[in-house]
C-alpha cells in the first residue's frame, strides 16, 4: 500500500484528468461544517457523474477511497463548463496531506497525479487586504493604468495582490517582475485556453466555446480558498477598478466602520461606476506618462449617471473565512450576511470604455475623489515608471 503514497505531485495551476472533462485547480482542507477536502475545478456540468477523491494516510500509507459529491456552481452563464466543488469528506482519524481524484472507486492509482491539500496548516494572517484579479488576458498591455491601480491599491491599504495570470505585453511582463520582487504581487499561472476553447465573454452565445470569460469565477473562487487563512479580508475586483472610500482615508478605517454597524456580515458589495476613458481633463497631463502605454486615470473625473433600469453590478470585499462560493458580482453561498454598501461611503471607480457613449459631457457627473491621493499617487507611480519603464 505504502508505494501509492509516493507518486508524482501535480504542480500545474490547471491538471487535466484523464477524461478531459475535469479540470483541477486545487484541493483545499474545509472544516467549518465537516472535515472534508474541496477540490477547486472546472467540469462539463452534464458529462462529469462521478468523481472520487483517493485519499493518503499517513504513516501506514493505507489508501481511503471516498465519493464526492459534484458542486457545479450555479452562475455557468450557459456555457458547458463550470466552476465546481469536488467535495469529499476525509478519513477519521488520518488528516490527509495529499489527494488523487478519479472518476472509479476502483482501479490502480500509480498513475494518477497527486495533489497537496492547502489550509491544512492554520496560519496566523500575515496581511489585512488582498487583492484577487482573475484572468489577465488578451496580451494586456494597460501599463499606466496597472501600475496606477496597484499604487492606489497599497495607499488603501493593500499588502498583496494575486493575479491569474493567462497572457500580458513583454512590457507588463516587466512591471509584474518589479511588483513580484518588491513582494507585493503573486502570479498564479492561467494557461486555460491550453485546455478549453476560452470565450472573452461572459455569457454563452453559440460561438462553440468551453466555458466564459477566461474561466473566472474558478480563479476567483481559487482565490478565494488560497487566500483564507493568511489575508483578513478579499477584494474581488478588476485591475482597471479601485474601490475609492469617501468617508474614510483607507479600507482599514473603512472595513472597520463597516463592521461594527453590520456585525455577522461576512461580505460587502460595492457598486460599479464608469468613469469614460473617451472624456478626459488637461490636469494631470504629466508629460513623461504619455510614452507609457495605457489610460492615466488622474485625468477622466466624469463618471456616467446611474441609470434606473438598469442593474448596476458590484464588487466586493469579503471575509474569506465566511464564504463556501462566489460569483463575480455576489457570492452564491456564505455563512452571515451580505451588505450593499451605500455610494455615499465608497463607490468603485472603474476607468474604462463608456458604457452610455452618446451622453453629452454635461450629463456626466464630476467627481473628483481620486484627486485627494494625488500627490503620493504621482509620486508613488513615478518610483515604478523610473525602475521599469523609463
């Protein structure tokens, strides 16, 4: 028995198994309701029935065979594939350090890769706020505007950002090298479209693709997980967002208002407000910036009005401990609360194409609230621009 113990670790962020219907991110130790291991994956939600988790005791080296149960999460958005949780309850008495998933309770598993099971450690939490960008895409190349939202994010309070990485400019190549050796970023490899037929959408339209948008909710769900036990709260947000606080100078200030007037809530939504790209100020035109590739959003201060009929997605900041599943705009399941937090406390401010192109500028709404980090922003941005790209 021992000898099954020992086979080939899975390294890669994304393994396929052999039936090329299921995908494995990563397994992950959950005992807020049971022991059991949550494997993070990706799965056709019809053609994937059965799943077992081939569990490792240590030291005697027996192996515990136990059927999971197949979680395909409810937001696929159409799309064939989805997110999912390959739930196992684990062995009493054996606290397993790695898994092997497989579609038989039987057979010979010398072959299948093994995975090691995080969390299991319970550590102390080494940073109050990470950031989890999922899915930088498309051979991303918004320099300026990257390196400005990873400044502000670190004036706000941010210690560590984690982006799924599937493909940026040799240029952000070098800006993400700078932020992992300053420590702040952590690259997580994102090569889905090795696997799936990947659609840029978020929705299914019958283009014959996999699963939407680059796979997203399994990064920001993996995120999720990776993050739980060492980062007190996630923000769940795109790099081109920045949740910009108006009663408080920082998130810290800000999460603990929010906390103590909403005890038990485990997660905050903040709602989305375009800022157009196409309507620009001559303020802020910083002459050395406009070699850099990509938006600087010191000088877009309009923001589009909230339409009435019209859902206005949100983003959120979330106890990791307090959620089982998120969505991109809401979490699926979570032990406590959610609340919306009110646009007079923060709103997100999101620099991007207009989404109501034919307003005239006089029906934008002026809003200058980033305007009050100016000064360390600039100076700040200058510091990365002069060590990577000037």
């Amino acid at each position: 028995e021992g000898r099954k113990c020992r086979r080939e670790i899975a390294n890669n962020t994304i393994t396929p198994l052999k039936d090329n219907k299921t995908f494995i991110v990563a397994p992950y130790f959950d005992d807020r309701e049971s022991k059991v291991t949550r494997v993070i994956g990706i799965v056709h939600h019809e053609d994937v029935k059965e799943l077992y988790c081939w569990f490792c005791c240590q030291p005697h080296g027996k192996v515990y065979v136990s059927k999971s149960k197949i979680d395909v999460h409810s937001d696929r958005f159409g799309f064939p594939y989805g997110a999912a949780d390959i739930v196992c309850l684990e062995p009493p008495n054996c606290d397993p350090t790695h898994v092997s998933i497989h579609w038989s309770p039987h057979g010979n598993i010398d072959q299948l890769p093994r995975f090691e099971i995080k969390n299991r450690k319970v550590d102390t939490f080494s940073v109050d706020f990470t950031v989890c960008i999922s899915a930088m895409f498309g051979n991303y190349n918004n320099v300026l505007q990257f390196i400005q939202s990873m400044e502000m994010y670190k004036i706000l309070g941010v210690q560590k950002v984690v982006i799924y990485k599937n493909s940026c400019s040799q240029l952000m190549e070098k800006v993400l090298k700078f932020y992992m050796e300053e420590g702040t970023v952590e690259i997580i490899p994102w090569p889905i479209n090795s696997y799936l037929k990947v659609s840029t959408k978020w929705h299914f339209t019958q283009d014959g693709t996999h699963i939407g948008y680059y796979g997203q909710i399994t990064a920001l769900n993996d995120c999720v997980y990776r993050n739980m036990l060492r980062s007190k709260f996630v923000v769940l947000n795109d790099a081109d967002e920045i949740i910009l606080p108006l009663k408080h100078p920082d998130w810290k200030t800000m999460m603990k208002s929010l906390q103590e007037q909403n005890p038990g809530t485990g997660v905050f939504l903040f709602e989305n407000h375009i800022f157009p790209e196409t309507v620009s100020t001559h303020t802020f035109n910083i002459s050395s910036w406009n070699v850099v590739p990509g938006v600087n959003i010191l000088q877009h201060i309009h923001r589009e009005p909230d339409r009435k009929d019209v859902f206005n997605p949100k983003k959120m900041i979330i106890d990791p401990r307090k959620v089982v599943q998120t969505s991109v705009h809401s979490v699926l399941r979570a032990y406590g609360n959610s609340v919306s937090v009110p646009v007079d406390v923060a709103l997100i401010y999101h620099c991007r194409v207009p989404l109501q192109g034919n307003l005239p500028q006089e029906s934008l709404i002026r809003d200058t609230t980033l305007w009050r980090y100016n000064s360390s922003l600039i100076m700040n941005v200058n510091k990365v621009l002069y060590q990577t790209v000037l």
